[in-house]
C-alpha cells in the first residue's frame, strides 16, 4: 500500500456533511484513547493528519481523510468518553449508529480496542452493532508494544470468546514501534489501490 496523498476532505457534524462523491470508505472506530488518531496517522504516514493525544472526546465530527484520490480514511468519534454529557452522548451515538447502519459507501470497519484490557461493555456494543449491520470488519489490537506476548495471547482468547470475531481477523498493532501496521494494510490495500471503487 503505498500512500501517494492524503488529506482531511471534510470535518461532517451530520449526514448531510457527508462526501457526495461515490468513493469507498473505510471507518475507523473505538473507545476514546484507544490509539486512534496515531493508527491513522502511522498508517497514513503523517505526523499530525489526525489529532493525537488532544483531549479525549475532543473529535466530534466524523472526519474524511481522502486517501490515494481514490478512497476515504473515516474517523469516527470516539466512544466512552466519560466527560460528556447524556444529550451529547445520545447525539453521537445516533450519528455512529446511523453511519454504520446506512452509510452506502461504508466497505470496511476497522474496530480498535486496546491490546491490554478485557472489551468494555461499551466495545461488545459496538461488537453487536457491527454484526447486526452485515458490514465486513476486522479488529485492530492497538498498544501491542505495551505488553509481553503471553498477556497478548491470553486477551486474543479472551476477546474471541466474548466478540463475535474470529482470531484470524484480529491485528496486533503498534503505532509505535510500527508493528503489525504491513499486516494491516494488507487488508487495506486493495481499497487503496482503487480496486473497490465500481
Ligand atoms: N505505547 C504506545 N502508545 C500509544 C500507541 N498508540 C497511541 N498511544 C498513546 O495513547 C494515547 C492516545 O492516543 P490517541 O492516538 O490520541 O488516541 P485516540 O483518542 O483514540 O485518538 C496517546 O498518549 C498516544 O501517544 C501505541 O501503539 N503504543
Ligand atoms: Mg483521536
């Protein structure tokens, strides 16, 4: 995969901010502080093309990063943010939901949870959502350079029994030390290169 340009293309605070130009999109997704923005920004190349490590919940808009001209990188707001509140909270939850739900163009959800924890409540929700919509997905483990390959073992057969995902749809990731980031674009790189634009 190999990222000739990439560039923030809208900023939507609803769905009638989306892009109207009919290119695939692949939606990144997961609790606030999960590693998001640097994920993106490690896979994009980029230093600062997404925020990074700015206050947690700080992205409220779901944000289209064009990618090659040819696809859109979409960040999702982060999830389980605790200094919002509840109307807030349900506004976002209402857009995420309907974005998975009907958006079109959506071709693949990468869901990011942290390699070190148990899933949260909050990800068997997004878990179950990602299932109910029928919407191919895969789960990137971020922070993997934060534990040792045991700890990571013994998560990756947690989070299989308590998802609904196989093992082989799970990408260890370090935005960090780069780790696991070639694998990943593997899955990314036929959108990418174009090849699931019609
Ligand atoms: N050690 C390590 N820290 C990371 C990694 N990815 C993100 N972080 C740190 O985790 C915090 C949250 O990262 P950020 O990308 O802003 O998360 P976001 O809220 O999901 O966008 C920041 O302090 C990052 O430096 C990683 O792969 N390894
Ligand atoms: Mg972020």
């Amino acid at each position: 995969m190999k990222i000739q340009s990439a560039h923030l293309y809208q900023m939507a605070g609803s769905p009638t901010q989306y892009p109207e130009i009919n290119l695939p999109e692949i939606a990144f997704v997961g609790r606030s502080n999960v590693g998001k923005s640097s994920l993106l920004n490690a896979l994009l190349e980029r230093k600062k093309l997404a925020y990074t490590g700015a206050k947690p919940g700080k992205t409220r808009t779901i944000n289209f990063y064009m990618v090659n001209e040819n696809i859109f990188f979409v960040d999702l707001p982060g999830y389980g943010y605790a200094q919002i509140g509840k109307e807030q909270r349900a506004v976002w939850e209402k857009q995420m939901q309907g974005y998975i739900k009907h958006r079109e163009e959506l071709a693949l959800v990468i869901h990011l949870m942290d390699s070190r924890h148990a899933p949260t409540a909050l990800d068997k929700k997004m878990n179950a959502l990602l299932v109910e919509s029928s919407v191919p997905f895969i789960i990137a483990a971020t922070k993997r350079d934060k534990i040792s390959g045991n700890v990571w073992q013994k998560n990756k057969a947690l989070w299989t029994k308590e998802l609904q995902i196989p093992q082989s749809a799970i990408y260890p990731v370090s935005a960090q030390s780069k780790g696991g980031l070639d694998d990943l674009r593997l899955v990314l790189a036929p959108g990418v290169a174009g090849q699931w634009a019609e």
